[in-house]
C-alpha cells in the first residue's frame, strides 16, 4: 500500500488552499480549504484509493466534500464541528480494476473547513492495510501558512451519480457499483442527472439547517412571549356611574329611583 502525503506533487490543487501540520499527522502536513468549490485531483494507477484527513471544530459551517472516480460521483462526506479527529477516513473507494484513474474532491460549502491529510493507493491488486481513525485533542503546530491562489478546475462535462448520495454526519456512503438504471441512459442525460441530484441534496442540506434555525428562533421567542408582564385594564363602570353615564342610570332604574329631572 503506498501512502501519499497531501504534499505530493502528483496531487494537483485548484482553488484556495491553505497549509497546516502537527506531528500526529502523517508527515506532520495536511492540507486545508475553506473556499466553496475548491478541489483537488489525482492522476494514479491501481485498484484501490483512500482519502483521509482531519477533522476539528474550525470554520462557521459544516463542511460536506464530495469524491468523483473517474468521473462518477461515488461519496459525500459530511461532518459537523467537533472535537479534533486524526487519521479520519474521508473515503474508501470500491475495487476497480488496475489501470489509470483520476480522483477529483470537491469542498461543496464555503466557510466548511476541509483538511487533506494522506492518501492511500493500492497499485497492481497489492494486499489492502488501511489505518483505524483515532482521536487526539493534543495539537502540536504552527500557525498555518497563507492560503495559495490556484486556478479553479470546473466539474468534468460527464460526471453521474453512481448510486442515490446519502450523507450521514462523520459517515460516508460508498457505492460498490453503478445501479442498472444508470447504465442505459445516455452520457448527457446522466451529467444532468449527476449535477441535479449534487445540486439538489446540497439544497435539503441548506434547507435543514434554514428549518432549525427557524426553530430555535421561534422558541426563543415564544419564551420571551411567556415570560412578559400581562397588561390589564381598568373597568369603566364606576367612571359611568360618577358622571352619571348609561351605567349609572341602568342601575337607578333597576333599583326604583327615578333619576332627578333637570330643567333650565
């Protein structure tokens, strides 16, 4: 199994991408980007690929990174803020078969941190060894380096879904093969389906987090409601009474008293 560092020249970044490092990472490097639509790509020859970075509570915004093999989107990896996590398998590609392959990723939201730290390929069907994750609050670093400025690759023209995407938090769902529905539908109508159905899920995501949002508000606001003075109000019967009103007279002649004629 050869490990790639997130260094590696063969690893061509686009975007704006950042530099960090602490020593329990691999090489003590990783690589970061908070920029919307940045990405990275790798040209390699094998039957297996893995992605592993790291994971903190840095950014304002949940972050969500999206994995294309050779032009197929094959996972969505999404993670909340948390505490930091080392070694965290970002994505596990299915076997394929030997020969070249390019893997492109993608961060989908601005502000959402992604950090790159290693890959791993497995060239001519050598046997698989893949790290466990493991968790670390020690950080060991300096500040991070500037982000670089690179020119920003767009989506290949022929990317489609490989199966329905379904993003659990600090989870990834990787395919092992395309559905047979995929499979009779023609190039371009697959991008659109590949680009609507990305679209359309970062959209639920957005969509989610808008809905709790407005929750919170409507509850914070409900108990301000709850915790307010009640107003009253003063009843106007003995006002009417002394200034001889419709009440007052009511009353007289409920009781058998004439009211008093009043003459010039």
């Amino acid at each position: 199994m050869e490990q790639v560092d997130d260094r590696d020249p063969r690893i061509i970044y686009s975007g704006n991408w950042g530099q960090w490092g602490s020593t329990d990472e691999y090489n003590s490097t990783t690589s970061y980007t908070k920029s919307g639509n940045a990405s990275f790509s790798f040209t390699f020859n094998g039957t297996y690929i893995a992605v592993y970075g790291t994971l903190n509570n840095k950014g304002t915004r949940d972050s969500f990174t999206i994995f294309t093999l050779d032009n197929v989107v094959h996972s969505i990896f999404a993670s909340q803020r948390t505490h930091r996590t080392v070694n965290q398998v970002m994505y596990s590609s299915p076997e394929f078969t030997n020969g070249e392959h390019n893997l492109l990723v993608r961060n989908l939201v601005e502000q959402g941190m992604t950090y790159i730290d290693y890959l791993q390929v497995r060239p001519n069907g050598s046997k698989l060894a893949v790290l466990p994750p493991s968790d670390t609050l020690n950080l060991t670093s300096s500040s991070p380096t500037p982000a670089q400025s690179c020119p920003l690759a767009p989506l290949p023209s022929s990317i489609v879904i490989a199966t329905t995407v379904t993003a659990t938090i600090g989870m990834t769902i990787s395919p092992t093969s395309r559905p047979s529905a995929l499979q009779n539908v023609s190039p371009s109508a697959a991008a659109g389906i590949g680009v609507a159905g990305t679209l359309g899920f970062v959209a639920c995501v957005i969509l989610a987090q808008w809905i709790m949002n407005r929750r919170g508000t409507e509850k914070r606001d409900e108990l301000q409601n709850n915790m307010s003075p009640t107003p009253f109000l003063l009843s106007a019967s003995k006002s009417t009474l002394a200034t001889g009103g419709p009440s007052g007279r009511r009353n007289t002649r409920k009781n058998g008293i004439n009211p008093p004629s009043y003459r010039p």
